[in-house]
C-alpha cells in the first residue's frame, strides 16, 4: 500500500507539473491604439470612390492584418504590444477588391 500511495504522490506531482506548463500563458500585455486617415475618394483610375463603396477599412501592423471595421469612418483601433510597430491601411470596396497600402508610419507604443 505504501508503494500504491508513492506512486499516486509521484504521478500528481507529475500531472500537476503538466498542468502548470500548459497553462502557462507568456506576458502579451496590449493596449488599444486608434489611428486616423483620410479616406481615399478616387480609384488608381481616377474615377471617384463613393464612401458607399467602401465596405471595410483594414489596418496592418508588421505584416499582420490587426483590425477591420466596416465604412470608412476617419479612425481605426487595434490591440498593440508595447514597442515599434511599422502600419499601414487599406480599403475594402463593395466588389471585394482591395486597395493598395496607404502609406506607411511607424508607431510606437508605451505600455
């Protein structure tokens, strides 16, 4: 019996270990950041593009689509790490096309 309960000790030890790593979450701590533009109003053509047309603005951080929101309302937010990020956006027309980057710029986030 003694043997049966150092086991049982040494096998809940073990399983306590595994859940301790599986959860162990590393620290993302974000915070919101709200960026704002002008919306575009002419495609590469030069043909107006209506505020009706555009059904999404996305923004991207270092490559990675981080936010979309529907229209064109002016600003975006997205959850941010601390640090540099490089960003640029895009619109989203109603025939699902999307536009070329914006410009890019840099911003910096304090945590």
């Amino acid at each position: 019996m003694k043997i049966l309960s150092r086991l049982l000790l040494v096998l809940l030890a073990a399983l306590g270990a595994f859940v301790v790593i599986v959860y162990t979450v590393p620290n993302t701590e974000t915070t919101n950041v709200t960026f704002t533009y002008e919306r575009a109003t002419e495609r590469e053509d030069g043909t107006p593009l209506l505020l009706e047309e555009i059904k999404y603005t996305r923004l991207y951080c270092d490559g990675k689509k981080v936010a979309q929101e529907a229209g064109a309302n002016g600003d975006i937010s997205a959850e941010l790490t601390g640090g540099p990020h490089n960003c640029y956006g895009t619109h989203v027309d109603t025939n699902d096309m999307e536009s070329n980057p914006s410009s890019t710029v840099t911003r910096f986030v304090e945590l």
